[in-house]
C-alpha cells in the first residue's frame, strides 16, 4: 500500500477546544494499604474538594485492574465543598502474596458536560502478618 494513500490529497482536518479549569480535585489520603494474607479488609481513602460552587454531584468512582480475589466497594461520605470517598478492598483470602497496582477512575459532570475525569494509581500490600511476626521474633532470638 502505498503512502501517503491516493485519496489523501495533503489536506488534515483538525479539531480544538478550549482547555477548561478543573471543578474538582480528589487526593489520595495515603497511597497503599495493608491487607492480611488469611483475608480481611482495608480501606483507602480519596479526599475530593470542589472547585466550582457550581458542581454539587456526587463523582463516579470505579476501581480498575484488581488482582484475581480481590473485590472493591466505593462509599461516599459526606455532602459539600470537601468530602470523601472510601475504597473499601475485601479479600476472602485468595489474593497472592506481593504488592499490586491498580487504578481508580473518577468521573463527574458539570451542566451535562462530562469533562471531569480524574484517575491514578494505588497500592495494595498482601503480606502474611503471622509468618512475619514468627520471622521477627526467630531474628531477635540467637
């Protein structure tokens, strides 16, 4: 196939918008978690601080890329100018040993324009606490 393609006569057809000013911000409070090999919970939470006075939704959070055993739950906790979300993780003890990456994906709209889209990365930690403390203490001991 040859290129440029023949149809293509030199001419690009281009597009722009403005750039907008964010009507949110949402932080991270702390950027892993812990979470017990056996199972358990562990919660990490968003802090979300309006920008505009004009936005008074809720965001919509969703959780991204968890490890196989690992299921995740979104709350929101308070109304108004500063919130926030908790992403409560839940394992029934089949998540594998290690630290795991995943992505959270926040979206909002203000006067039906979808263009607050937020996301980033968090951590959470699977360690099995109870082999831990048995290393610890055969450490300390001669």
């Amino acid at each position: 196939t040859p290129y440029p393609p023949a149809w293509h006569d030199g001419l690009m057809f281009v597009s722009r918008i403005n750039a907008r000013p964010a009507f949110y911000s949402l932080t991270p409070r702390g950027a892993s978690a812990d979470l017990p090999l056996a199972g358990g919970e562990a919660v990490i939470v968003l802090d979300k601080e309006r920008l505009d006075k004009a936005f008074t939704g809720a965001l919509q959070i969703t959780p991204l890329g968890l490890p196989p055993g690992l299921t995740a739950g979104v709350t929101r906790i308070g109304n108004g100018p500063k919130e926030q979300y908790e992403i409560r993780l839940k394992s029934a003890g089949k998540v594998p040993k290690g630290q795991h990456v995943f992505r959270y994906f926040a979206y909002a709209e203000l006067a039906a324009a979808g263009r607050g889209v937020m996301s980033g990365d968090l951590v959470v930690n699977v360690a099995d606490k109870a082999a831990e403390k048995v290393e610890a203490a055969e450490k300390k001991t001669p």
